[in-house]
C-alpha cells in the first residue's frame, strides 16, 4: 500500500526520471506518516499503438493506476484535496513534459493484506509508528496493536 | 474511466485489429452517452507459458479487466445486459478465432479519479454534456456541475 | 476468479517454477473447492530498475496483486486465515529464495464476470458443482441455479 503502476509509452523516462517520480510519491505518502516502504511504484512501458484513448492510438499518454489499501481517505474535502495533491506532485512529469495523462485510485481491503508474510499493524497503532521508524515489516505484539493514542471513551469531553 | 486492459497472447492482435476492437468497446460507451475520450484500452502480451488456466498454461487465453469509474451499474437487469453486451461486442476478437477468454469489472471510486489535472464533472451534468461533445477535458463552472435535467424535489408527481 | 498477476524481476522465475507455483495456487482454490479453470495466474516481469520499494529500487521484490471475484471471505477469522495460507503456499517461491514481497487482494463484482461468455452460476449451486466436474464452462438452467442444499427455512432447527 499503495500500490502506484504507471503506464506510459516506452522511452518516456530514464533511471533518473523514475526515481525521482517515485521518491516524491514516496515522499507524499511518509508524510501522513506511513511506513516508507509501504510505497511501491511500478513502471510499465505500453508498447508503440498499444493504447487507445477514445478509440484513436495515443502514443503520448500516462495512465496512473493506484491502489489504496492501509488508508481509506475519509470523506469528501479530503478525497479531493489529495487527488489534486496527487496532479500537482506527478505535473513536472506529465503536464510540464506535453503528454496527455490520467489517474485513478481505488481502496482495496486492509484485511487482505500481507508484506514479507506480517499482516500490518492497525492504523495509528504503536506498532506502526514503530514500523515508519524502522521502515521494515516485523511482528507485533498484541499490546502494539493498540493505537498509539489510546481512548477508551471518545467523545465531545475536554481532554 | 472505463480502463481496459487486455491481457493476449504475443502475436494474437496487429495494429488494425487493435484499433477496431478499441473503437468499438469505444463506441459502446460513447452510446451512454460519455466523453470518448474517457474510453482507455491497452492491450498488453503476455509471454509464452507465462499465463495459466485451472494450473496449465494457456497460451491461447485472452483476460479483459476492465476498471468502472464513471458510472455505476445500476441494479441486476442492467448489469446482466451490460456484461452480455460486452461479451458480444469483443466476439469477433476471441471467440470467432478460437480464444479462450474472461471478462471482469470493477467499480473504483468516482471521486479519486483526474484527467489532465480536472476533475471530472457529475453524471448528467451540464459539464459533462459540454466534455461529450468537445471530447476533451476542461474546467468547469459550479453551475456547470448541475444535472442537465434539475429537478429539486423528485418523486412519483407527473411531469 | 481469482486472477494472480506476479510481478517478479527478468529471471526470477522459469517455467518448471512457474508451473509449480500456478498448481499451488489453483490447488488452494480447488479445495473449497472451486472450478479449477476460475483460476488464471498471470506472470509478468518487470524490466530492471523499474520498480520502487519506499522510494528505492528494488530488483529483489516480488508483488502478488490479486482478485477475488466469485467469493467473498466472510469474516476476519477467515480472511486473516486465508492471507496466512496465501503466505505459505508461496514462501518456497518468496521468502525461501531471498526475495522481498507483497500480497494484496481485491474483491471485485461476482455480477460483472463472465467466462467463455456464459455468466457464472451462484456460490454453491447445482451448476457450479457441474462446472467443478467438468472443468469448463457450458450453460446451466434455471434449476440448476439453485443450491445444492436447497433449505427454503434456513434458522437453528436441527435437520
């Protein structure tokens, strides 16, 4: 989570240009924060008349496909700010370059999840603050699970 | 929205089959009506031995999965028309060559979706009317956004 | 249902593994049991330096992104069960070789699916049995359609 491929014609980036794509995705996604390696950004090439947009072959489009699986982003000012944090983020790689470019994010369950054979600790839990500091997957305890600001009766009262 | 990727054997497709199996899963949504060029199809290869079926490889195996955005199917009458529609829109390109074939959708979320940084207007909306006929993406207006036929307090009244 | 696609780097795998690792795969699937046919497992490679772990290449990983389409898993007790058995079916092909890796699954529509163009029968049905059998798909009737264990009053009376 998330799961970032990209789609684009062949020779549109070199080494430099992916990695730098993908340290700024990475780098949006450390900041909420989320582990880092929990960020996964895969480049694929479509081969030359491969991709059709509205039914004519576009060799100079950019499809962003993203999965979201540790976060679902709650609620409507949310969702539309970070789909426009997303345009400006990837702009200096699509809009800047010319190519025409698209994305689309879908949320898929937390709950059907795994990476290097752990199941990821709850959101805001202790054991996932401890895994954005050592930016690997490690087992938990029970005790870990638990979110790092415990409140046992959320309300309205003053804290 | 839709994305349709076609998974195919190397070999099977040449650049005009591409071009007329995408005009017409094209077509097939431009009838909605919808923007053409929200219309994306990629085909992709698949290497030899690469794709398996119930644990054999099928080099003669044809996946569409095909990503909704945009709309919703509303309801089992039209979800069992649409799904049958596709299956003979793309007949002439599996199965009257003797492909195996395998047709799934999802529906990602409406509202984590951008097309050249826009994002896109409300269904029936006036917006969205103007993107059908210009076929390409622009800003728009909040009273774009509006549907096409208003009507604030909808119910069984005759109209 | 379900579709693997692996996304593994150039050389990882060649076909004996990939063979043994699709019949583990359907093998799983095969036991609740399903047709072993609604299992495609999709291999793909993924050019060097084209995929990014937390913002760093990395040539070592191994991404398995799935989707479940004719079965929902009902339940934490069986989704953590089933992401736990996923894990082990695969470590001899993952962790056992040094490789880094992720699963996620998806659960998509079971109504927007169909196969060789016949739209699959319910969960439990007389024709799903059939297809089970048979391994392949073919028309059912409307009684076909009907559980296996057909029960009009379903409740805690003992039967």
């Amino acid at each position: 989570m998330p799961l970032w491929k990209i789609y684009h014609p062949a020779g549109t980036y070199n080494a430099e240009d992916k990695k730098l794509l993908a340290e700024k995705i990475t780098g949006l996604y450390a900041s909420i924060p989320l582990p880092k390696f929990y960020v996964v950004v895969i480049f694929e090439e479509m081969a030359r008349d491969s991709c059709f947009v509205g039914g004519e072959p576009n060799n100079n489009f950019i499809r962003f496909k993203v999965d979201h699986i540790a976060r679902t982003l709650p609620g409507p000012v949310i969702r539309e700010w970070w789909i426009r944090k997303i345009d400006e983020i990837i702009a200096s790689h699509v809009k800047e370059r010319g190519y025409d470019w698209e994305v689309s994010i879908d949320e898929t369950p937390f709950d059907l999840w795994s990476l290097q054979g752990e199941i990821p600790p709850p959101f805001e839990s202790v054991a996932e603050k401890r895994w954005v500091e050592e930016n690997r997957a490690s087992s938990s305890t029970a005790a870990e699970k638990l979110p790092v600001r415990l409140t046992l009766t959320p309300g309205l009262a003053e804290r």
